[in-house]
C-alpha cells in the first residue's frame, strides 16, 4: 500500500509540491512591500513651504488646495492634486460643504507666493462655509 507522497505502482507522484508556490508568494510580498509607498503617496505638486518651529503634522482633509508660483499669473491653483482655476475650485468646494458642512481645508503655499494671495485662497474657502482651515508649514526653525 502506497502513502501519499510516494511514487505509487505505475510511476506517477501523487504529492503537490509547495515550494514554488511559497517562493512566487514571498517574492511578491516583498514587490508590493516596496511599492506600496510609492503608490499610496499623495501626487507630488513641488511647493518650498515655509518653516514653522512649531508645525505639526498635517492631517488628511477632503479638500486640499496648493498653490505653485507661477511667474505670469502670480500663482497656480491646485485642488486635490489637481491644477484649477478658481471658478472650478468654487465649484467643488461649494459641492463638498454641501455633503459635510464640518469640511476642513489644508491650505498649502509655496514661501515665494505673495501674502495677499494666500488671503485671497483663504477668504474663499471661508466665504464658501469651510468654518476650518489649516495653512500648511515644514517643521523647522
């Protein structure tokens, strides 16, 4: 009487074997170890924040805007990760307040941006409803 794993009678093996299918398994766990990283980080909008001694960790928000010098306009508009103008921005964020009217806002800009324009993107979050705001900062010095 043949047990499992033996060859039987005819020749034939009757046992699976694993171990390629472990090796393939580890193999891509270490892949999506790697690339997990670069796949769930936020797009990239390059923006030289200011520093801040006090910075703390930004918190995730719905609504995210970042604004980019740009050297015709004074400034780019970016929502979400994507660029904007302000007729659009309104849009969306007049939507989203209607959904969740506790809608925080990060507010990131770049060091060079004018002082005045970041008031501008503030004053329109709030004339929009968004009672809460953060302007993002680099912990620093």
């Amino acid at each position: 009487m043949a047990s499992a794993g033996h060859a039987s009678e005819d020749g034939c093996i009757a046992a699976i074997n694993v171990t390629p299918l472990v090796d393939i398994t580890l193999v891509l766990l270490i892949i999506f170890m790697v690339a997990a990283p670069l796949i769930v980080s936020n797009p990239s909008i390059k923006v030289d924040l200011p520093k801040a001694a006090t910075a703390d960790e930004t918190p995730r928000s719905p609504i995210a805007l970042t604004l980019q010098p740009d050297a015709a306009k004074g400034y780019r508009l970016f929502a979400n990760g994507k660029e904007t103008d302000e007729a659009r921005a309104r849009t969306l964020i007049s939507g989203m307040v209607g959904r969740d009217p506790q809608l925080q806002a990060i507010i990131a800009a770049d060091r060079r941006i004018a002082y005045g324009d970041v008031m501008h993107v503030v004053d329109l979050v709030k004339s929009l409803g968004v009672s809460k705001f953060a302007l993002d900062a680099d912990q620093g010095p």
